[in-house]
C-alpha cells in the first residue's frame, strides 16, 4: 500500500475506538420500581448492559453522603455521576433514541414529564399512606386529593392519546420515555387503587399497546415484582 494509503488507513483507526468503546453504566436505586424504572427499561429497551444496584434501605444512611444530591436514583457513567430520575431519563432516552424524532417531539415528551412531575407532588400525601409510608385516612384522602388530581392529569392524557390517533404513544408514532413513565405509573395504580383509572380508557388503551412492545414485555416479565 502507498504511505498516503497507509496514513490514511492509520488516521481511520485512531478514530474507531470513540465511535466503537461503549460506556460503563452503573444504576443504582432501591429494590422497587418508583424513580428508577423508566431508565432500566430504556437499557433494556436499547439493549445497552448496565449495572443495576438495589440498595436495602438499612444501606442507605452510609451511601447518601456519597451522592451528589444526597438522593437516588444515581447514574454512573464511566464512573462520572449523574443523580436526579428525569435528568437521567432524558439522558439515556436521547443517546438510545427514546426521547422523540424531532426537536418538537422530545419537547413535547419533556412537557409531559413534568406535568406528570407536577401531578405526582399533589398526589404524594395519598400515596405515602397507601403505601404505608404514612398515617392518614385513605377515603378522605382520595376524594380531596388523588381525585381532583387524577381528573387533572388523566384528563390531559385522555385528550393527548386521542389527537395522536390512539397509535400507542402520548406522542408522535414512536416509543418515548414520557410512554414508558405512564405505563408504570398506571401499574402501581393499578396494584393500589384498581378501578381509580377506569373514566380513562385511551389512556388505558394505550397504555397497553406499550406494554405489549416485544422488549418491554420481556422486561416486565422478568423483573423483580414490586408494589411501586
């Protein structure tokens, strides 16, 4: 071969190796679903290896000082951090291609995010009871706060799923981590209060439609079952 073969041969190998060395990932959570869901799914989904870490929560006290945020989920990426559930959600959705096919898109997935955020910090006081994680009265609960909450949001998601033609997704015609974030949070509803959603039924319906996509299904089968 000619040295201009030769150097140019050299050039395109020096370049391989950062197209080619995947990152080391290490996700670290408690042993249930909640925060940390959505980002397994989307390794799944992606088919990327990745390090899942389930924290016992009698572990916690001793590894809370060493994350960034005093907070988990907790992302490792080539050992760099990264904490907080939609900053990581959003990370992995854009590098795997879950995150919508356009600009527009992936804004609008992120506005669904954080209506979903707004939502879930109203119905807090409800679920830390259902869970056991706090004393209250459960039925007054649910009529002054996980009703007019739901009927907010799930209102919202009703009208979405119809004007996206009730393909599947909140969005556009692809799967979003704004799709894979509903569907487990209709699952633990579902676990807790079984008829809370049933005024909702695209919703529900679309829902479905993304639980039956092939690699989702595989996961949901095989992953430890959790109430949340």
């Amino acid at each position: 071969h000619s040295p201009l073969y030769n150097l140019l041969y050299s050039a395109w190998l020096s370049l391989v190796p950062s197209f080619s060395a995947m990152p080391s990932y290490k996700l670290t959570y408690f042993p249930v679903r909640a925060r940390a869901e959505v980002a397994r799914q989307l390794f799944y989904l992606a088919g990327v290896p990745f390090e899942d870490v389930r924290v016992p929560h009698a572990d916690w006290p001793a590894l809370k000082p060493k994350t960034p945020f005093g907070q988990m989920p907790l992302l490792e990426v080539d050992g760099k951090p990264l904490p907080q559930s939609y900053a990581i959600n959003r990370y992995l959705a854009k590098e795997f291609g879950f995150a919508g096919k356009s600009p527009f898109e992936a804004a609008w997935v992120d506005a669904i995010a954080d209506q979903f955020k707004d939502y879930n910090i109203e119905l807090r006081p409800l679920f830390l009871v259902l869970m056991g994680f706090a004393q209250g009265d459960k039925d007054q609960l649910l009529k002054d706060v996980g009703i007019p909450a739901r009927d907010k949001f799930f209102g919202i998601l009703e009208k979405l799923a119809k004007d996206n033609g009730n393909n599947g997704h909140f969005v556009g015609s692809s799967l979003t981590w704004a799709d894979l974030l509903i569907a487990d949070h209709v699952k633990t509803v579902s676990i807790h209060l079984p008829s809370f959603l049933d005024g909702f039924p695209t919703v529900l319906d679309t829902v479905k439609k993304i639980e039956s996509t092939p690699k989702l299904k595989e996961w949901i089968e095989k992953r430890p079952d959790t109430k949340f």
